[in-house]
C-alpha cells in the first residue's frame, strides 16, 4: 500500500472508531482438520529429520494413543525434561503421571494412527506435531470449535530429551 493511502486508511479506522460506526471484528474462523495421510507427515527425504519424526510417532501411537507406557524407554530418554506444567521431569515422572493420575491402561498399538494430525515439522533436533483440538464454545456451550494443539520434542541420540505443549495448568 503507498504510505500516503496507509495514513488515510487508519485515519478512516480512527474516525470510524470515534464516532462509533464501526462494525464488531468478525469472528469466523476456518475449522481446522486432520491432514488425510497422517503418516506421511512423519517421513523426511532428510535421514536425520526422517529418524526425528519417527521417534515422534512412535511416541504419538505407542504411548500417547496405545498407552504402551512400558515401552516408553525405547523413545523417551531418563532425564526427559518435560514443559507441561502438570507432569514432572523425567522419564519414571512421566510414566507415572500417565499411569497413576491419569489412569491410562495399554490398549493393542494401531496400524495407523487416530490422532487427528495436521501437520508434522522438524528442523533441526526439534519435532512439532500439531493436532485438531476440539473446544467448547465459551460463548455458547452448546457449541463446539477447533483450534490447534502442538507438541514438540527435542530429539536426542534417537529419544525424546525434552518437551513443550501448548497445556495450562489444571
């Protein structure tokens, strides 16, 4: 836009704002949805980036989806330091948050993943992996809305190190 259209254009928005004949900001919002080939999101032509987002999705479907938390040494290393504000530091920490608060029992590990999926991002020694969050409407009950989810791990010598979510206290 030339600079000169731009003082316009806020001088209007101020004007408008002023005289109170502005109309409310719009609040639609595209629904967020799962990508159709989930899987194909945790490969990379890259070896090291490809090895990163398998350890992502191993740790997605075995311990996250499958509950196979006996499983969780061959993707979470001992130190395993940990963001969420609910779940402590370490591996056993970890563990145990899932087994004895959150109750999680083992199920079979699925052929393919559930989780809804919409993106998958690695650089580096970093994995984000952004999901589909369902959330109730705060304006209406009634109703529901999607936003995004994210977990990212820091992949170390093959195993998550540390981890970062999007989780507020409860």
């Amino acid at each position: 836009m030339i600079p000169a259209l731009k003082h316009v254009a806020l001088g209007l928005v101020l004007f408008g704002a002023a005289m109170g004949t502005l109309a409310a900001p719009s609040l639609a919002q595209e629904a967020v949805t799962a990508a159709a080939d989930k899987e194909a999101l945790f490969t990379s032509t890259d070896p090291k980036l490809h090895a990163n987002k398998q350890v992502a999705y191993g740790i997605v479907r075995d311990l996250l989806e499958a509950n196979q938390w006996d499983k969780a040494d061959q993707y979470l290393t001992e130190r395993y330091i940990q963001h969420n504000p609910n779940a402590a530091s370490g591996r056993k920490a970890v563990v145990s948050y899932f087994i004895d608060i959150l109750k999680r029992t083992p199920s079979a590990v699925p052929a393919k993943i559930k989780t809804p999926v919409v993106f998958v991002t690695a650089e580096g020694d970093l994995v984000t992996v952004g999901t589909v969050r369902e959330v109730k409407d705060p304006r209406d009950p009634s109703k529901n809305y999607t936003s995004t989810w994210y977990d990212t791990w820091r992949i170390v010598n093959g195993k998550a190190d540390e981890h970062w979510d999007s989780a507020v206290r409860n």
